[in-house]
C-alpha cells in the first residue's frame, strides 16, 4: 500500500479526486487535464504511441509542432549540405584526415598483429627477461598502451593544426546558407 506522506487522501468507493500538487507547480485545470501537452517533461506519446486517440476512436490533434526542414526547405537544405560536400574546400578537409587517419590505421595495426602474432608463435622471445621479473611480452605490452596515447595525442595535434580551422569555417558557411534558404534556425 502506498503511503500518503502527509497529503489529504481522497474519498475512496472509486470517487476520483483532484490531486495536490506536490512540487508547488500549479494543477492542470480540469478542462486541459485531457489533453496532452508539448511542455510536459513526461511526454513521449511520438515514442510510445500513447495519446493517440480520444478513446471514442476520434483523433486527439497533435500538440507538437512539425520538424523543421520539412517541405521545401528540406530539399533546399539539402542542395545547399550537397553543394558544401563538393567544394574543393571540404574536399581539402576529407584528404588531411585520410592523410593522417590511414597511415596511423596502418602502423598501429600491424604494430598490435605484431605483437598477438609474436606473443603466440614465438613465446620464448617474449618470456625473455629485460629486468628482474619483467619480460618482453610486459614491455610490449605497456608499449601498447603507450602508442596509443601517443596516437591520441598526435591525432589530436593534427587535428587541431590542419583541419579544425577549416572545417569550422565550413560549418559556418553551412549554417548560413541553410539560414539563407529557411532550413536553419530563425
């Protein structure tokens, strides 16, 4: 049984009654109690189906308001998304990455095939001690956490000193010719 916690209870014999409220927001007046609203934080009738009709099979008008970029504007943001795709300016963006990303895929790759593969076919090289109990499968091994934080590190760098600037900008470009066709924001 559930608690009142100190709030008037209600009259029983399945006599509904109006409820408090109990996080000092004003109640629902009684003739919006029915409808849903776009505000409520716990609505999600577009995801649970929830909501969608009266009950007497009439249906209850959405309260939503429609996605932006419907329409006209859709396809004309569209142009304007595929018009940036082939400027020579994002095509600059996409070669800098592809430059650093599939070389650094590559070494990094084989450095860690290397190291399963050696650790599997050559186990009397790896279990060779280096210092005390430490042996080259450990060394290896941490060396493996190493270039990965180097490779972080570098992509970031890379990231930061050849691509960001000019993929900003492209996004800046975008936002305005969106704006400029109705797809964007007002």
């Amino acid at each position: 049984m559930q608690q009142s916690k100190g709030r008037p209870r209600g009259g029983g014999a399945d006599q509904e009654s109006r409820a408090e409220p109990f996080d000092g927001h004003d109640p629902v007046p009684p003739e919006e109690a029915g409808q849903l609203r776009y505000d409520d934080p716990w609505y999600d009738a577009l995801a649970s189906g929830w909501g969608e009709s009266a009950g007497d099979g009439a249906q209850v008008q959405s309260l939503v308001p429609p996605a932006r970029g419907e329409g006209m504007t859709g396809a004309a943001a569209a142009d304007v998304y595929l018009e940036v795709q082939r400027s020579a300016a994002f095509q600059e963006v996409r070669r800098r990455y592809r430059r650093f990303v599939v070389p650094a895929f590559v070494v990094f790759f084989a450095w860690y095939v290397g190291y399963v593969v050696a650790a599997t076919t050559v186990p009397e090289l790896m279990a060779r001690p280096v210092a005390g109990a430490v042996n080259v499968a450990m060394v290896v091994g941490l060396g493996q956490f190493l270039s990965t934080f180097l490779l972080t590190w570098a992509y970031a760098r890379h990231a930061r000193l050849r691509r960001d600037r000019a993929a900003l900008e492209l996004r800046w470009d975008t936002q305005e010719l969106t704006r400029g066709v109705g797809g964007g924001r007002p």
